[in-house]
C-alpha cells in the first residue's frame, strides 16, 4: 500500500518532539513492504538543523510553506491507499486536514494521527468550528501517540470511528548504550524544550532538586532554556542533535523525564525521551503518571517521583551500580515489549483490517 504522511518533519528534531516516533514506526512499515511518501512544510528553521538527510525507506518531499504549495502538496493524496494527516505541522493545519480528505480516493484510509492528544481534544472542546468536527465523519481512523482510555472514550465521544493509541517506542537500530562522552558527564541531565506547559514542571522536579543539591552537577539540553534562571550547578547546552541521545542518556549517573502538563494529567502518555534513555541503558527518574505501569516497573526499571524532594533524594541515594541495574532492566524490558518492530506490526494490522473493511463496504 502506498502512504501519503503529511507531518511536521521527518528529516529534523529541531522544535520537533516527534521526529523520532515517525522515523521508527515509518522505517518500520517500509519494511513491511509500505510504500511512503512524507510531505513536510520548509518552516521553524528545521531544514537548517537536519538530524538525517532523505531515508532510502520513504520518499521526504519538503515544500515551501505557501498556500500555494501547500495545495499542490494535498494534491498528491489522490495517489495514495493511506492518507495521513498528523497534528502539530504547524502551518495550514487545518487546511491540510480539508484538504487531503477532499483530495483522497473513495478507496483510501483517511487518518489523522494525534501526537498531541491532550492538547487537541482541549481545542475540540473549546472549538466547535475546529476542523476535527468537520472531517470526523470522513475519516476512518484516530491514531494517537498516546492517553489510552481518556483518549480513547473523549475521541469516541466526538464521533471517531476508531481511536487506537500507538504508543512511542524504542527504535534499538538508533537508540543503544555508547561509551559515555565528557560533554554530558553530570549526576542528572534533562532534555527538553522550553514549552509553556512543561516550565513549571521543569522548575519543581529538576530546578528546585539542584538547588537542594549544589554540590551535584546538572544538564539540561533543548531550546529555549538560555534565558532561564538556573542554579549554578545548572548547565545548558541548547538542542542536542539526534545523532548526540545516545551519549546524553549514557554519560550522566542518572536521567530525567518531565512529562507535559496536559500529558501527565491526562496519563498513558510516555514521551520519546523514555524509550530512548531506556534503550540506551539509562537510569530514567520519571515524575508520577498514570499508565506507567504498562511500560517500567517503578524501583526496579524506573524511578519515580512525586516532587522535587523525590527527585533530589534518588539522586542522593543512587550509586553508580545500582543506576547501572535499573538501567539494564529497564532496556531488557524496552527490548522485549516496546520497540518500533512491535508498534509497526500493530499499525499492519490495523490498516490491512481497515482495507478488508472498506473493500466489504464497497461491494455490499
């Protein structure tokens, strides 16, 4: 089957959280024999931060971000047997969710896939002209990156045919333990960009605990952060390239997982940066949410924290043999349950039942 993905960017992370989710699940069903082409607006700078140049497993066409190529782009979608719309391209959002319906065949499995639940069913709610309401009817699939049942019943609840949470994962072709590099040697480090639902969080679980620990070191990577105030045992290092995770995650003593606001109240929302520090063999200290269960055991393959103080005292408590321990558990089991081979199975499944489905409807 031939996919057509319109996304923010498959070639760069720069301002892109889910560079990595596309590239593994992608890469993944190419080698299931899907033939992809994914289409991203030439915005936000990302083309000058390019984390890989074009895949040989699918086909990257990078467009201005005009109105005009942007229509030529949709025009495309008639040539395809899947069409998906992700959230969060950033420019003509909406425009290319109208058109890509419009423009898909009969035949075609029409799909938005949600990378950021929680913060479009907040839209949908306070939105009744948001274009979700009018493209639900058409489509035939709600994907999301994650929020299992909340997200699952409030997509329902507006009228989604199906929603299917397709959680993140750990690609181990990209993501494995390295030697550790002297730029990210520190106690804790971070990774993250400066967003407004994520500061405040950011303040309480990883500011406040090295202000609690000045004699500890700390890093903290991604954009946004140098005009922060920090603690001066707080360094920042600005974006850190994909091709630089592996090493950030296996150098420090421990790492850190911050969760978004509306992600974690939401729950069932594991972020990219869990699968990557638990493929590299981190120690991953997480702030509490529901769902984390289903991925990490709590002391054993993660460390989790409630607070600041949480933070701090882990970080006090862990020994280089112990952080090694919870971090090979945590890869053992990243490893047997969560990679991108396994979700890339699931999204075979789904979309060679949806096109049975359809091929029925169509001869009834």
């Amino acid at each position: 089957m031939k996919i057509a993905f319109y996304g923010s960017s498959l070639l760069s992370s720069y301002w892109n959280g889910a560079a990595t989710y596309y590239r593994g699940l992608l890469s993944d069903l190419a080698r299931r024999g899907y033939s992809i082409t994914f289409y991203e607006p030439d915005a936000f700078d990302r083309q000058k931060h390019r984390d890989i140049e074009q895949p040989d497993w699918a086909e990257v066409k990078v467009y201005p971000a005009t109105a005009e190529a942007m229509r030529g782009v949709v025009a495309e979608a008639a040539k395809a047997d899947v069409v998906v719309k992700a959230s969060g391209v950033g420019v003509f959002d909406s425009e290319l969710l109208e058109g890509i319906v419009a423009a898909s065949r009969p035949d075609a499995i029409r799909i938005f896939w949600d990378v950021d639940a929680p913060a479009t069913l907040a839209e949908m709610r306070e939105s009744p002209d948001h274009p979700l309401h009018r493209t639900m009817p058409a489509l035939d699939l709600v994907l999301t990156y994650g929020g299992g049942p909340p997200v699952i019943e409030s997509y329902e609840g507006f009228g989604a045919r199906r929603c299917i949470p397709i959680y993140n994962a750990c690609d181990p072709i990209t993501h494995h333990p390295v030697p550790a590099d002297e730029r990210f040697k520190v106690d804790l480090s971070f990774l993250g960009n400066r967003l407004p639902d994520r500061e405040a969080r950011v303040e309480q679980f990883f500011l406040e605990p090295a202000a609690r620990l000045p004699d500890r070191s700390f890093l903290i990577g991604g954009n946004g952060w140098e005009t922060k105030d920090m603690p001066s045992n707080v360094r920042h290092i600005g974006h850190v390239y994909t091709r630089d995770h592996n090493a950030f995650n296996t150098s420090p003593l421990a790492v850190l997982n911050i969760a978004r606001d509306s992600m974690a109240s939401t729950g069932y929302s594991p972020a990219t940066r869990v699968f990557e520090a638990a493929g590299a063999g981190a120690c991953l200290i997480t702030d509490a949410w529901v769902g984390l269960e289903i991925f990490l055991k709590d002391g054993e393959e993660v460390l989790v924290a409630r607070d600041g103080k949480d933070v701090a005292d882990h970080v006090e408590a862990l020994t280089p043999e112990r952080a090694r321990a919870i971090g090979e558990a945590a890869r053992a089991r990243i490893m047997a349950e969560h990679t991108y081979t396994r979700r890339g199975a699931e999204v075979d499944v789904i979309l060679r039942e949806e096109a049975s489905q359809k091929h029925e409807r169509s001869v009834a």
